[in-house]
C-alpha cells in the first residue's frame, strides 16, 4: 500500500488540532480557509478515516484523529530534526576566507578587475 501524504497537510492537521478553528488555523498558516478545508479532506482520504467531527459551529477530533495526533507531531519533529541536522552537515560557512601572498594581491587584484 503506497502512502501518498504531503508534510503540509500534516502540518494543517496540526495546525486545526491545536487551534480547533478553521479561521485561526488557515490565518496562521497563510492559507484560505478552502485551501485547508481540502488539505485536511485530503489527508482524511489518504488515511481512509475522519480526523475531525465537525459541526457549523466547531470542529473537534475524532477518535482517529486523537489517535493520529501524536503520531503526527513525531511525524513533523522527526522531519524538522532530520532537516537540521543534514543542513548543518553539508552546508556551507557564508564567508569564505582567502589568503594571498601580499606581492601578488595586486596582480591578482587588477587580473579580476579587467
């Protein structure tokens, strides 16, 4: 069976989870409330259950969703943990130093400046 969910809509389910508003979750995370209300349908079909029972005035987990949430925040830290850690090991220092000879800086200096 092939899984087929994207870190942003986790993020949204967590982002709904903790705010428990469509408004607010949408606010923060630069989305239209459409645009979540799709994520959230989304990964609810990839993962085959209902994550939130909803009604016209709220929104609340589920049973399934309860049990997803959790899961879930390991999902995103070990992902923001894995991110870090691998971009700390290969990235680059941002000034690069380098060293010249005093006597041939000027040849160097006016070959580049040509």
């Amino acid at each position: 069976m092939r899984i087929n969910i994207e870190i942003g809509d986790i993020e949204a389910f967590i982002e709904l989870t903790e705010t428990n508003s469509f408004a607010k979750a949408a606010t923060n995370l630069n989305l239209s409330q459409p645009a979540l209300s799709r994520r959230i349908q989304k990964l609810e079909n990839e993962l085959g259950t209902t994550l939130f029972d909803r009604t016209t005035r709220k929104v609340q987990l589920s049973y399934s969703g309860r049990n997803f949430y959790d899961r879930a925040r390991g999902i995103i830290e070990a992902v923001k943990t894995a991110t870090k850690t691998l971009s700390e090991k290969y990235s680059f220092p941002s000034i690069i130093k380098i060293g010249v000879v005093h006597s041939a800086l000027r040849n160097i200096l006016f070959s580049a400046l040509k």
